[in-house]
C-alpha cells in the first residue's frame, strides 16, 4: 500500500528525533561518566593525600597544661600538614621528658630521610650538650656530619672532609672529636626490647690509639615534666613541637600544694592561670616572692568558687620565702601581698624572684635537707651579701619603723583590698549567674 507523503515526512521526523534523542542522551551519558571518573579520581586522590596525625582534642589556651590524653589522630590533607607533625605516639611522649640535669628531647628531620645508608641516623631525637662523637649521615651518596639539627636542606649540615676519621659500627658511622668543647647535636636513642633511651659515649677502657676508639651505649636518667601550650589554639590544631613547651613547674619530691587566704587576686583569675605573688611595701617598693605559680581555684560544695582564696603547688623553699613575706606583710601596716598573671603564660619566661627572706628564714632554707640541691643552689645566688644589705637597708629599717607611718596608709591599703575582694566576689558570682565579667566588675565600682 503507497503511503501518504505526509505520512512518511511525519515518520522519517519521528525516526530522526529518535536518533538524534539517543544520541543526545548518549553524550549525556558519557559527559557523566567522565565527571563520574573525575570526581572518583578526584576523591582517590585526596585520600591517597591525607595520612594520620596527632591534633589536640580539644580547646586550650596559653600556659594551660596539656595531657597525653588531649592528644587524638585525625586524618588530614598533606597539602595542610606541618612538615614537623607527628602520627608516632612515642614523638609526644618525648615532649614529657627531660634528663635529671634539666636538658630538653628535641625533634628535628632526620626522621624524614629516605636516602641514607644509616638508618640510626634517622632517628630524629636529640639533646644539646658539649660531646666527643660526633654522628654522621649518608644523603644522597654523601657523608654529612651531624653537628646541627636537620632542617631538610642538606646546606645546613657539614659536609664530611677527606681529613676526617670517619669510624663505623653496627649503630651506624662516626666522628671522634676529643678536643670539642661546644654544644653539638648529640642523638638519642630508644632500645625496643626495654624502651630506655640511650646516647653513645667514648669507651674510654678501650681506648688504643686516637683512630682506634669506640663508642658504648650510655643510659639516660630521665624525668617527666608538664607540658603546656605557649599559645591559645582550638580544637582539631594539629600537634608540633613549636606549640608546647615544657613548663618551669617541675615536680620535685620537696613539691606540696599550698592554700592561701590572704593574698590579694585578679579579680578575673581562674584555674590554670599563671601568676608571681609579690609583695608590696607602703614605700611603692615591690618584690617578687614566688614567679610563675599555676592557680587552682577550690570549689565550694554547692560549686561556687572560693573569692579569696587561691592553691599554689610550690617548693619547700618557697612555701619558707611565702611564710616570710606574709608574716612581714601582716607587720607592716599598709603593705599588699598580691598576684599577678602572665599574659601569655606559654611564651613568656618565669620572673626572677626579688625578695629575701629575713636572716632566721635564710638560714633555715640554708640548712633545710627538704629542699632539693638545684633550689639550694639558686637561693645562695639570690641570698648574697649584697641581698643582705639591701634588705637590711630597706626592709629591715621599715619594719623597725614600722609604727612612725602615717595610719592614714595602712586604712587606704586596707580599704583597696577590701574592694578588690568584693569584686573579685561579684565576678565568679557572675559566671555562675551567666552574667559577664566586664558587666560583674563594673557593677562594683
């Protein structure tokens, strides 16, 4: 049967909207199977690119304390990580420790080196101090000697000369220097079958000739110490050395916590907040009795804080220089025992204390076996003779005086701390309230 020219135009414009839709939806699909592949690309990519990392897990703030326990690993893009991060638990347990004598674990690259024929070398941990042996490092089909630490620029290091005796061993090569007096990296060590840390020194019973010496495994005595922030850094940032620090409050067996009453506060003082409690006499002069002292504010049984009251956790030979300067600030009408807090407490260092205890005190700091040798020592420094005089001369000569100051002083003195105490009140009052501490100090002025 002929069909209808009309018919057939209408079909063959079927036919070709047909085609042409299926070729439509062919690139279509193709064009969302490339971006599919893309995107799929795209998030491989990405996660071929994060690896894990230790990020705090919460808020801190500057000088705060922070616990191994604050420490969680968190996936993160390369691209945003420090080059000094670490995903190894053991690199944050280094930042708890230091040797009996006060020296400080430092970190630096050398953990990062994939080129090197010795891998001991690679541990990336060491102390600073004057040493004989110095370590050597092959980057690149080249000796290095290890003198400073390993920023990831070979420029930084020296490089081994042909008049250097370079010894091997099975831990790795090295230098012998006896004549070196300068501080040098000296790396340490972790032994995996006991987890003590270790540094190499001269075998001096082995000793032969200068090129014959060898070098033995020697123990460090070590201790741990808090670890504070040096800046404020929220949740989630990601851990490195150059954001802690370990705190000056070392815990010696002479360390008790102490409780005290009569010392004036900030009135926005708060726990873990760092201060110096000084003592200041009707004549504008101020001393410094105990520098850098963590607050711990104690708390009622209904939860409110205590306002005048403050815990310090301090050495035998403070406690003794603390019980000196309130006694005299009791005696002294129109003195102040105050404290001060740190703006930054993790950046800035602890003051040097000033005031001297009088003479009965100072000899029984002197002779006291509770305080540690190192505080033993500092006290003789601040305790000289011309400390003494000083003291002698000003303090002393004020408190014999004592009853000649106008009395008008001491009721001023008074008066101040009066009302530093009851804004202090107001303001813990306030946060329990909700109220602001701008709005809790300004209402009671």
């Amino acid at each position: 049967m002929a069909s209808n020219p009309m018919q057939r135009k209408a079909r063959n414009s079927f036919l070709l909207g047909v085609i042409i839709t299926l070729l439509i939806a062919g690139v279509i699909v193709a064009l969302l199977f490339v971006q599919l592949k893309q995107k799929t690309e795209q998030l491989k990519a990405e996660a071929d690119s994060k690896r894990n990392v230790y990020v705090l897990s919460q808020d801190v703030k500057s000088g705060q304390v922070i616990t191994q326990d604050m420490f969680v690993t968190k996936q993160i893009s390369q691209d945003a990580i420090p080059s000094n991060a670490t995903a190894t638990s053991s690199v944050i347990d280094t930042w708890y420790l230091q040797t009996k004598d006060g020296k400080t674990f430092n970190t630096d690259y050398y953990n990062n080196i994939t080129n090197t024929s010795f891998s001991k070398s690679q541990q990336g941990l060491y102390i600073n101090e004057p040493d004989s042996i110095i370590e050597v490092v092959e980057i690149n089909g080249k000796k290095y000697k290890c003198t400073d630490k390993y920023n990831g620029d070979v420029n930084s290091l020296t490089e081994v000369s042909s008049r250097d005796n370079v010894l091997q061993d099975d831990d790795g090569a090295y230098i012998v220097d006896a004549s070196n007096t300068n501080d040098i990296i000296t790396r340490v060590y972790q032994e995996t079958a006991t987890g003590s840390y270790y540094v190499y020194k001269l075998d001096t019973d082995s000793i032969t000739t200068s090129t014959q010496r060898t070098r033995v495994k020697t123990y460090l005595s070590l201790q741990n110490v808090p670890v504070v922030a040096k800046v404020t850094m929220n949740k989630n940032t990601v851990a490195t050395p150059n954001l802690v620090v370990q705190s000056d409050e070392v815990v010696t067996d002479d360390t008790r916590q102490q409780e005290y009453n009569m010392i004036v506060l900030p009135v926005d003082l708060m726990t873990n907040d760092y201060v110096d409690v000084r003592l200041m006499t009707p004549g504008g002069q101020d001393f410094i009795v105990v520098s850098k002292a963590q607050a711990n504010i104690p708390v009622n049984s209904d939860g409110s804080y205590v306002a005048d009251t403050v815990r310090l956790n301090l050495r035998e030979d403070e406690i003794l220089s603390m019980s000196s300067a309130i006694v005299e600030a009791y005696g002294l009408l129109g003195s102040r025992l105050y404290a001060t807090k740190y703006v930054e407490a993790g950046m800035q260092a602890a003051s040097l204390p000033t005031y001297t205890p009088n003479a009965a005190v100072t000899a029984l700091i002197q002779s006291n076996p509770n305080i540690v040798t190192q505080a033993s020592a500092e006290l003789a420094a601040r305790y000289s003779d011309s400390a003494k005089k000083s003291r002698n001369d000003y303090l002393q000569s004020l408190i014999n005086s004592t009853e000649d100051y106008n009395s008008n002083i001491s009721d001023k003195s008074e008066e101040k701390i009066t009302n530093e105490i009851t804004s202090r009140q107001k303001y813990l009052e306030s946060l329990a309230s909700g109220t602001t501490g701008t709005d809790a100090t300004t209402s009671s002025n």
